[in-house]
C-alpha cells in the first residue's frame, strides 16, 4: 500500500498553528514574521533575517518549504522517524536518547528508502587504517586524532572501536582535564565511511554492537573536558560527536551537513541527542531534512561551534604535529572495518 506524503504545511500568517496530535507527520511553519508557534512543529521557516530560535531564516520561506516536502515525499520513512525521535528525544534522559536513535536507525537500515539508495551508490572499496585514531598525552591534556586522511577521516568501524577505546581512558583517568578532538589533513571528519554501508545482514545485532561501542555515550560521560577542534568537511557523525563536546571550535573553511535522511536513514552517531542541546530540536531537523551545508558563520549564530578561528602551525585549531604512545585501534581487539555488522551500516 502506498501511503500519501507525510508533509504538512502550516502558513502561520493565514492558519493557526497546530495543536492536534500528529505523529505521523512532519509539520513545517511559515510566515513572514517570527510569530508564537507552540511546540507541535517540527520546523519553522521565516522570511526575517537571523531569526532566534527556534525559526530558520531563508529568503524564501515557501520556496525552501516546497524542497523539504520534496524530501519528505522521497524519503517518507526516514523523514517521520527522524521528527518522532527528535520530539521524542526531549521526554527521555542523554543515554536513553542514543538508544532511541539506534533503534529508529536499525529499523530504517531494513527500510525501502535506504535499500533504493544503496542501489544507486556507487561500490566503494574500503581502505582502513591501521591505527585510525592516534593520541598523545600531555600533562593532564590527551588529544585525540582521527587519522585516515586519504579518506578525509571518513568514520568506519575500526574508528569507532579506537575513539572508544581513547575515550574510556579520558572517562576513566580523572587526572585528564582536557580532552581535544582533532583531524589530521583537509577534513575533520567527512561522515560514516561509504564503503561499509550496506554490510550489516543484521540490523537487530547492529543495534546491540552500536549501543555497547558508543563514543556519543563516552562523550556524553567527560563532555565537560572535551574540545572539538573542526576544520574542513563536518559530516554526518563528523558534526553529531563534535557537538557533544563542552567547546567547540571551528576553522573557517569548516563546513557541516547531515546527509543521512536522503540515503533513507537518519543521523546515526549520536546526532539526534547532540544537536538539539545546542540548536534545538527544530534546527537539528531542517539540517538533517534540507541537507543544507552550514557555514562556520552560520554555525556560530546557530550555537552549533562556540568560537571560530585561525588555522596556524602550533595554533590551537590545529592537529598534533607529532603523536606519542599507542593508537587506540592497537590497544583494543576490535573487529576491522570490513566486519559488516561491527560496522553498525
């Protein structure tokens, strides 16, 4: 059976807002003016400039309305899922968040929407690190380095496992005061690696290895401590575990996008718990329905990075120049990145 197009468009310069219940839906407010909208909707879009939040700004609020119901139409599952969660996410606790998204993802890893884009993508061959994540320690600092840069620190299954093995040391260690995030070369972290999407057979087993090897919960546990240093391409989990971090500061060339619902799914990494501290709720769900590409400027007036800066040689921004004792990926027997269902894809 074929279901009608979930979206729903309110004018809120003609209509009253919405006050029913709709679960089953993925209501978008508009008008001219930031106007008193209640808590139902899912986004808000306004033609004034720098609007507060919760409301996003666009030169032409119907226009960017009739591209996300061309989103919603395609990708009606992902699209519902990543609402309800979102809406969800403010009525249970941090670590039941990340259970919910897992759940939400699982269920869409079996869906229509993602299996049509899995046929579409192109092979991908997966070339993974042997240490994946480097770290170095200094005093009460330990810096933490994503270290594939031939894949703009694309984020695969062998990373995973060393950003968790580095963060239980940080969680576990009181004497570490501060914790700093990096990536080597051009990019941050350019999302999920491509190359293992599609492996996991199981998605229920997928759902119980992502829980257990969460690096948004272990960032969550010694967020306060932590600083993301961005750069580059922020994608998918490379802005979701970014933005669990106490501070987060960005180059300006930094560029951030969730691209997971037009692939079927939505953010994986800890998105839906993350972003919403920082930009609300409403916010999270037009980045991860648009796509949009953030600007480092725009990110800052969102609250989503807390500075921007500068990259120099010894500058605060930018990445270890040297790395001292073992990579994470070696103090840990982790499945490599070709185990489909480690991979959590």
């Amino acid at each position: 059976m074929t279901l009608d197009s979930p979206f729903h468009l309110v004018d809120l310069d003609r209509e009253a807002p919405v006050r029913a219940d709709a679960k089953d839906r993925v209501l978008v407010g508009v008008a001219a003016e930031p106007v008193d909208a209640g808590p139902e909707l899912d986004i808000l879009l306004t033609g004034a400039a720098d609007p507060p939040r919760p409301w996003v700004g666009c030169a032409d609020p119907h226009a960017v309305a009739q591209r996300l119901a061309a989103v919603v139409a395609a990708q009606p599952a992902a699209s519902v899922a990543l609402t309800q969660v979102l809406r969800m996410g403010g009525h249970v606790t941090a670590p039941e968040r990340l259970v919910l998204e897992s759940l939400a993802y699982s269920v869409l890893q079996s869906g229509a929407g993602f299996r049509a884009w899995l046929a579409s993508a192109r092979p991908r061959t997966p070339r993974p690190a042997a240490e994946p994540v480097r770290l170095c320690r200094d005093g009460d600092r330990l810096a933490i380095t994503f270290d594939r840069p031939w894949v703009r620190n694309a984020f695969d299954a062998g990373t995973r496992d060393a950003l968790c093995e580095a963060l239980h040391v940080a969680v576990a260690d009181a004497s570490i005061a501060h914790v700093d995030l990096y990536g080597n070369g051009a990019a941050f972290c350019s999302g999920g690696d491509l190359a293992e999407f599609g492996t996991s057979r199981d998605p229920a087993q997928a759902h119980l290895l992502r829980v257990r090897r969460s690096p948004a919960a272990l960032l969550q546990e010694c967020a306060p401590r932590v600083t993301a240093h961005l750069h580059g391409a922020c994608v998918g989990a490379g802005i979701e575990l970014a933005a669990f971090a106490g501070r987060v500061l960005a180059a300006p060339d930094t560029a951030i996008r969730l691209p997971e619902v037009g692939m079927g799914l939505i953010p994986g990494a800890g998105g839906t718990a993350s972003l919403p501290v920082r930009i609300g709720r409403e916010r999270t769900a037009y980045l991860a329905l648009s796509g949009d590409t953030l600007s480092a400027a725009e990110s800052l007036g969102w609250g989503l990075v807390d500075e921007i800066g500068e990259i120099t040689a010894a500058g605060v921004l930018s990445p270890p120049a040297t790395a001292t004792g073992s990579s994470a990926a070696a103090a840990s027997d982790a499945p490599s990145s070709s185990d489909a269902t480690a991979a959590g894809r």
